[in-house]
C-alpha cells in the first residue's frame, strides 16, 4: 500500500523585544546565568506580570503578514505543567481566543505548482528557563535568564507533504519575519525553533494515521533530514503490519535518527485556565491600522512592480535578493534616476562594491540621491560606460559627488558632432592606407578608426556618434579618386 506523509508545524520565533514578555529583564542572550531575572520572571509569590507592548505588536504584525485575522482582544491562560526551568509551574500562554488565526504562506509544491499552507493559528507565551546538566558534578543547574522571553507559536494546518516542503515553508516564514523585524531569527541561539508533527496514511485516504511529534529542531537541514528519517521508519512500521505509537521524539543530528523521548498514548491535560493576573491584550483598530502601513511590500507586489517600471526579470529579482537593496533602489527612483539606469549600475557597480566592502546599501557614503545623479550623468551621455566605471570606486569610497569629479577631471563626455567629425576627418587623413582596405570592403576597420578617434579624444568620445561619423567621413570620395564606400572599386586607392 502507497503511503503518504502529512506533516504540520509549530514554530517558536522569539520576538525581537529588547525586554521580556511580562517584566523589564532584558532578553539578552549569552548573559552569565540568572542574573536577567526578577520576582515575576523567576515566579515569586505576589509578584504581577505586566504586558510588553511591544512584543504584542511584533506579535500582531505577523498575522498581518501572514494574512491572519488579528484578534482585537486575546486572552491569557496558564498551560500548568511541571518542569523544573518552568518557575511559575505553569506557562503563560493563550488558548482561546489566541491573537491571530487563520492566514498561510504560499510555497511551491514538490510538483512545482503553487500550494498555500495555511495556519491555524499564532498565539503569545513565555519561554522557559533552561535546565543545564552538569555530568562531571553529577548534578543540575537551572539558569532562568530565558524565562518570560516573549515568543510566538505559529501554528500550521497539516498541508506540508515532504521534507523539501517543509523545509521551504520555514525558510520562507523566516526571511519574511526577519524582514518585518518581528525576530531577529538567529538559528543557533534558538531563536527560530521548529516541532514537527508527521503521520503517514495511505494514499487518497482522508484519515490521519497516528503521528509522532518531533520536538525542538533549529536548523533548516535537521528538520529536512528528521522528517525523511521518520517517513522512512514510519514507513517500515507499517509494512512490517506493526503498529505507530503516537509519542515525541528527539532527533539526534550526529546520528541521524529519532529517538522516543516519551509516549503520548495518554491526551494530555494541561489544566489550561485564564491567567487572573493579566488583563485581555487590545489591538486596537488604530493600532492595527498603523502596523498595517508599516507592513513592507511582500516580494510578489515588489516584482511586478519593478518589472512595471522598466527592469528585466533577472535584474529585479536580483534587487529583491539583496538585503537593503530595494530600498536603495526606490530612494534612486524617488530622487530621480529612471529605474533601468539605476538597475544596472547598482547591479554592475554599486552592489558588487558593497559586497566587498561589507556595506549594505543604504549605509554606503554613496546615498541614492548621488547615484541618481550619476545615472543622469549616464543617461544624457556626458559619461560613457567606461568613465562610469572608473570613477565609481572613488565616487563609492568617499561619497564623491559625481558632476564636480567629472568636471574636476575633465572626463565629461564629448558628443558635440562639429569637435567629433574634426577628429574624425584627422583619424580618417592620419591612415590612408587602412581608409583605402575599408572602402574596398573590410568593414571591420571601422573599429581601428574608433579605436585611434578615442585616443585623439582622450577617450572622452561618445563611441556611437564616433562610429557614426567616421562611417560618413570613410564614404566620402577621396581626393585623387572616384568610388568610396563599402563596394569600394578602383577608387578604393587614394
Ligand atoms: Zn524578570
């Protein structure tokens, strides 16, 4: 029997609050342990927590992103549970109402074609503390400095079919809540963590088989490799005729594999009730409002849109790739470039130069309303493509203004047509014997002549109009002969 994986998730971002949920501690990580704590974060009697708006609006911004419904009013309960890092013996958490539901983020499925995984909902809670194992002691240790850290649980519908999926749904959500500022997203301290929830069933069937839930992945490849490890297994459970338990289960990254960590054949019963100490959480339609605006544009409406104004495919979405580049890009616009000119010289140039400088765009000393000029520049033809070129290094490094260095360094570019064609008529009489092969038919000349109206022009001649000229000069008669131009003839010797 064919069997097909179903697999939903539950992210924990951390959101990117300087201070935790419910108290003033900062959410520093890295500090020596336990001393980012106070009574309401390690969970001393009496203490009250009070509400971090910012991390509520963080947490709201999100949902708009996502496509969510925002709850004006959320409430808070008390997931009980016991743990030692968990002081409070319960998490604060929100059941029902939670502060979105709905939404989804679209990926591409493994057939390629476009499939939305919904959510089901993002609800608030406080991290735990953090239990520290000492083996060489014998002993453990408890450093609360994570407990009250303000965290969004993002919750999928099970519409993810494979590792690939999966991994792609979260490296999506990542980079679209990086790019909000709503977490910081920093993998390696935990601040993007994943469980995982995977069931097989036979194929076409519409009831879910019994699944395993794998806990705590925060890296893109383990949730890629733990999700193929436990089809497998799953898989083999089911053609041995055995039975899949339903359990959680850690992933060992250095073996590869899942390994139980405890039965879930029991529901388990958290004994949620509403947390008395806090107050519902308020989104109010203003506020709502106000974030809604500062929502960037999302990376579909940014494409069409660069593509409106003029920009190849490849050109913009290598602009929407790079980290500050869009912005960049629309301040050049807003300041006057013509956005194809301004594509490719922070494209061919600016970005490049970035790159290796280990600037982002918008911090270089070379702002959007220099490159708007430089792009002018370009675009009337006062600078060729390689005037551009050499002076960019010197006009990125030190924020030159790119009119006066023209000016100071005479570089302007000259398409007056009376100072070209003397320079033409000269190049053309300096080399008789190659004006006589072109007029007898070796077009390609032209570009020796170019080359020595370039040199006469210090390199300042606008190469088109160059040619252009010189075309019409070669054409003419020479003296001492009949004939000329490209079916040259007898004349074709001066
Ligand atoms: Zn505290």
């Amino acid at each position: 029997m064919e069997m097909e994986p179903v697999i939903g998730l539950e992210i924990h971002a951390q959101l990117n609050t300087r201070t935790k949920l419910f108290c003033a501690c900062p959410t520093e990580f890295g500090a020596p342990p336990n001393t980012n704590i106070c009574e309401v974060c390690t969970g001393q009697p009496g203490a009250l927590p009070r509400m971090n708006g910012r991390a509520l609006e963080l947490a709201a911004k999100a949902g708009l992103a996502l496509g969510s419904r925002v709850n004006e009013r959320s409430l808070f309960s008390r997931k009980n549970y016991f743990y030692p890092d968990l002081p409070n013996g319960f998490q604060t958490s929100q059941l029902d109402p939670p502060i979105c539901e709905g939404g989804g983020l679209e990926i591409a499925a493994d057939d390629g074609s476009p499939k939305l995984v919904r959510l089901n909902r993002i609800h608030m809670e406080d991290d735990a503390g953090k239990c520290i194992h000492d083996e060489a002691r014998g002993i453990s240790l408890i450093d609360l400095n994570r407990a009250g850290t303000p965290l969004i649980e993002i919750v999928t519908e099970p519409d993810i079919s494979s590792a690939r999926e999966a991994v792609e749904f979260l490296k999506k959500l990542h980079g679209l809540l990086v790019r909000l500022g709503v977490t910081r997203g920093r993998l390696e301290e935990g601040e993007f963590r994943c469980d995982v929830n995977i069931s097989l069933k036979p194929r076409g069937a519409s009831e879910l088989g019994v699944r395993g839930e794998i806990k705590n992945l925060n890296s893109f490849r383990f949730v890629g490799q733990a999700i193929d490890y436990e089809i497998s297994r799953q898989g083999a459970v089911y053609s041995s005729g055995g039975k899949v338990l339903q359990e959680t289960l850690h992933f060992d990254s250095v073996r590869g594999e899942t390994r139980s960590l405890r039965s879930k054949e029991e529901a388990h019963d958290y004994r949620y009730f509403p947390q008395p100490d806090l107050p519902p959480a308020e989104v109010s339609p203003d506020l709502l409002a106000r974030l809604r605006q500062e929502l960037p544009e999302n990376p579909e409406d940014a494409l069409a849109r660069l593509l409106g104004s003029g920009l190849k495919e490849e050109q913009a979405r290598l602009i929407l790739e790079r980290r500050g580049a869009l912005d960049y890009f629309d301040a050049c616009v807003v300041a006057g470039a013509a956005a194809p000119r301004a594509a490719s010289l922070m494209l061919e140039l600016f970005l490049p130069f970035c790159q290796k400088e280990g600037v982002s765009p918008l911090e270089s000393a070379f702002g959007p309303d220099l490159m708007a000029r430089l792009a002018g520049l370009a675009d009337s033809g006062t600078l060729g493509r390689r005037k551009v070129q050499e002076l960019s290094e010197r006009m990125f490094r030190e924020g030159a203004d790119p009119e006066k260095l023209t000016r100071d360094l005479g570089l302007s570019q000259i398409s007056d047509e009376g100072e070209l064609m003397g320079m033409a008529r000269r190049a053309v009489a300096e080399s008789p014997a190659e004006a006589a092969k072109y007029r007898a038919g070796q077009d390609k000349i032209l570009s020796f002549f170019v080359g020595r109206l370039m040199k006469l022009s210090g390199g300042r001649a606008e190469p088109r109009k160059a040619g252009e000229l010189l075309r019409a000069v070669l054409a003419e008669i020479p003296d001492g002969g009949p004939g000329g131009g490209a079916d040259g003839g007898e004349g074709a010797r001066p």
